[in-house]
C-alpha cells in the first residue's frame, strides 16, 4: 500500500485530503507541522510527501530542504501545497527541493495525478 504522509496544520484540510485519499487505497499518515513531518519522513519513509508550505514551527520550506540534505528522505517526491500561486513561488517550491506543487484550493483528480506521476519519477 503506498503511504503518504500529510503535513497540514489546518484541520480541515487535513481531514478532507486523509478521508479522500484513503478512500482510494492509500495508507496516510498526518504530521501538523514542519518539524514533526521531517521527523515523521525519517521514521516512516513515506512513498510521497504533501507538504503545505506555511506551517508553524518549521514552514515547509525549510522542511522540504531538511528533508533533501539527508540520505535516508532525499528521494522522497515531495508535492508542496499552497496558496501561494504567484509567479516565482513555483520556482522557489522547486528551489527548497519539492518535486511539484499543487495550489490550493486542492483540486483532487489533479493532486492523484499528480501523486502519481511523482511515485514514477521517484521509480524511474
């Protein structure tokens, strides 16, 4: 079973994505910010990472690097989630190491393609 884990510090949105997203299979695991996610990657070793950027203790940012300066998470696809859509915030999601971004409101058939396409990437 492939495992996401779901680092989202707003209830809603965190509820809404885990009941979707194990309704399609998938084994999701939940981190409310930075800190515990980068933890939660290291010890779980997650398929796939949806990391929302703005989020308390360590913003995903810096998470997203964290994750990607250590061996055992660096090839962990990390799919960031924002509501940061302006131009430049792609390239900057890119730059701290996500693999792609998905802006929110989440729009969740283009998410699963999106995870998708990431868990082959990270295969290939």
């Amino acid at each position: 079973m492939t495992k996401i884990l779901l680092v989202e510090d707003h209830e809603e949105l965190w509820d809404f994505l885990s009941r979707r997203l194990r309704r399609r299979g998938f084994d999701v695991v939940l981190a409310h910010d930075g800190q515990q996610g980068v933890d939660i990657a290291r010890a779980e070793r997650p398929d796939v990472v949806l990391m929302d950027m703005n989020l308390p203790v360590m913003d995903g940012w810096t998470a997203a690097r964290t994750l990607r300066s250590d061996p055992d998470t660096a090839g962990i696809p990390i799919i960031a989630l924002t509501a940061h859509a302006m131009s430049g915030d792609r390239d900057r999601m890119l730059e701290a190491g996500c693999n792609d971004y998905h802006p929110k409101p989440v729009d969740f058939p283009q998410l699963l393609q999106q995870i998708d396409a990431a868990m082959l990437a990270a295969e290939g």
